[in-house]
C-alpha cells in the first residue's frame, strides 16, 4: 500500500479509475446548464440540497430560478474516495414534504454515480423532481434532469475538493 499524499495535494484517482478534474467556472456553467433545462420543468414550490455535495449547485439553481424556500436532505455513502458504502440518511426531509411525497419539490445533487442516494430519495418522495449536474450511467437513468454524463470509472473531482497545485501531463501518467 502506498503512503498517503501531502494535505495540500489531491490524491490519486481509485486504481483503474479515470480523473476528472472540475474547475469553478466549469462547475458553475455546467449548474447554470442546469437551471437552464430545469427552468421547463417547473415551477417548482422549494428545493431540496442532497449535502454536501448539493450545496454548491443548489444555490447556483436557486439563485437562477428564484427559488427562495431550500431544506436540506443529509446522507452519506462514501467510506473513503471511490468507495461507496450504504446510504446513511443523516436528516431527512420534514413531515409536509413527505406527506407531499415530494409533489412540486426540487432535490439537486452533484452527482448520480451508482443512484444508490437517488434510489433512497425516490423512496421517501417519489414525486419529487431529482437533477443532477453529472450523472454516471448507472446513476443517471434515475434522476429526471442532469447535465454533463461521465464514465462509470471515473473519480470526479469537484473544485471544493481541490487546491491549486502541479498537473502532471497526461502522457506522464501513460509511463
């Protein structure tokens, strides 16, 4: 087993997993894209933020859709990077949401990676409206809108994730 990197540099991706590095301007036009192709689906009454990961573009969304009334549904899944564990629902959503079943409700995440979180949402309020900027394939055919799909293997890295350090080219990483 290899040593942990430096604090101040990210670790490499899981073994046989591809890198993909997300910048804040890619990451804000990519949530804007978002709001976009969700401003036809509306009108929604509130917004739900899947934390942590929803934070970001969650109020990138509700800022371009005027969306005032924002909860927050709490989970986790991730034992360490690229290692997705059991859902853990560490706050859910309040009884008048659930009693809705979700009905004119936003939920935006980050990601759909295995839709293990989007499939435990589903279930606690299926008529809700679940988006996500990225989706995976085997994520995204259960949320209703996301932006950009990435492959499966691929480890994103969101720019909240990163600090400003050296990139090795790619042909570098190929040796």
């Amino acid at each position: 087993m290899s040593a942990s990197p430096p604090p101040s540099s990210p670790a490499a991706p899981p073994v046989s997993q591809k890198a993909f590095h997300v910048s804040w301007d890619q990451f804000h036009r990519d949530a804007r894209a978002l709001a976009w192709r969700l401003s036809a689906s509306g009108p929604f009454s509130s917004m739900i933020a899947v934390t942590r990961g929803g934070l970001v573009p969650a109020a990138i969304v509700a800022r371009e859709l005027d969306l005032r009334l924002i909860d927050t549904f709490c989970v986790t899944s991730y034992v360490t990077e690229g290692v997705q564990g059991e859902v853990t629902i560490l706050k859910g959503v309040t009884a008048e949401i659930a009693a809705g079943a979700g009905a004119g409700v936003l939920i935006v995440d980050d990601l759909a990676d295995t839709g293990a979180t989007v499939k435990q949402i589903r279930a606690l309020l299926p008529r809700a409206h679940i988006a996500t900027v990225y989706a995976k394939p085997l994520g995204g055919p259960l949320v209703d809108t996301y932006v950009t799909e990435v492959s499966q293997d691929t480890w994103i890295y969101f720019p909240w994730d990163l600090g400003l350090s050296f990139q090795a080219p790619i042909a570098d990483a190929r040796r």
